[in-house]
C-alpha cells in the first residue's frame, strides 16, 4: 500500500513537473536619454539659440559694466578735488547704477530661463511621443530611459537603442526644417 502512494506522488509529481506555464517574452531597449537630448539636432541649436542670445546680452550689459568701472575709478580720483557733498552724492549715484545693473543681469538670466524652459519642455514632450510611437511601430513591449534619471541600472548593450532614436529623430526633424527653408528661399 506506501508502495502505491509512494508511486502515486511520485507520479503527480512527475506530471507537475511536466507542466509549464506560458512565460511571454517581452521586447525590451533602453535609450541613454542624456547622449540623445546631446546628439538631437533641434536639441542641439536650441541651446546653440540661447548661448547666442546670453551672449549678445551679456556684451551688452558687459558694455554698462566697463562704464559704470570708468566712472567708478574717476570717482576715486575727484572725490577729494571736488568735496564732501560731491562725494556723497555721486557715491549713492554709482552704487543705485551698479545695483541696477545687477537687478538687469539678473532679469536677462530669468528672461533666458524662462523662455529656455519652455522651448525645452516643447521638446521633450515632442521627443516622448516620438519613442512611444517608435515603440509601438518597433513591437517593442517597454521602453525605458537611463541618464540623469536613471530607471534602469543594468542593461546589455544589444538592448541600447539610442542610436536608431537619435537617427529617426533627426531625420525627422530634417524633414521638417527642409519645407521650412524651401518657403524661405521662395521669398527671396
């Protein structure tokens, strides 16, 4: 009788064994979201846009800067010449001027963040949707994202899409700017 139970499990267990679950593969890739926003052309002029117009700026705030310095050091030089009162008066002159333009500065910076900002968070949402239809035409079950936000911490390279992304969305984006610059020439 333990002869046939013993066999019986056996033989359950040998059937459960047997058994397999349906495991679904997924297709997975990673992007490295911080070398794609790097190599992404329109990325890449818009910060070229800003630095530009930082720069322009900064020339001419740095303009005010060297005269507001001039004055500074003639200041120094007739403070005695000219008295006490001068002095003074002068003094509070150059130090609202300097505050002023420290006030300017830091308005253009704002200015240039504010308006950065936004064309940036355009792009990025142009980008998401982009990887989710790629996705979705590439049969690819998950798409994650590593750089300064890492969600995945370990990936074999075969899975790194970036490369195909970056060139898609630069194709892309060539597409868009050539009609763009075809009506541009056909205004001249």
């Amino acid at each position: 009788m333990k002869k046939i139970v013993v066999l019986a499990a056996v033989a359950i267990s040998a059937i459960a064994c047997n058994k397999t679950t349906d495991v679904k593969e997924f297709k997975t890739a990673y992007i490295d979201t911080v070398k794609m926003m790097e190599e992404y052309n329109e990325a890449k002029e818009l910060n070229e846009k800003f630095k530009t117009k930082g720069e322009v700026k900064g020339r001419e705030l740095e303009v005010e800067a060297k005269k507001l310095q001039i004055e500074k050091e003639n200041f120094q030089k007739n403070a005695m010449a000219k008295g006490q009162a001068w002095a003074q008066q002068k003094y509070a002159e150059l130090q609202q001027r300097d505050q002023q333009l420290g006030y300017a500065q830091q308005a253009i910076m704002e200015q240039l963040q504010a308006e950065g900002g936004k064309e940036r968070d355009s792009i990025v949402k142009q980008v998401r949707e982009f990887i989710k239809s790629y996705g979705k035409e590439k049969g690819y079950d998950y798409v994650y994202g590593t750089g300064d936000a890492a969600t995945v911490l370990y990936a074999k390279d075969s899975y790194d899409i970036t490369k195909d992304v970056i060139k898609a969305l630069n194709d892309k984006y060539a597409a868009k700017a050539k009609p763009a610059e075809a009506k541009k020439e056909e205004k001249k």
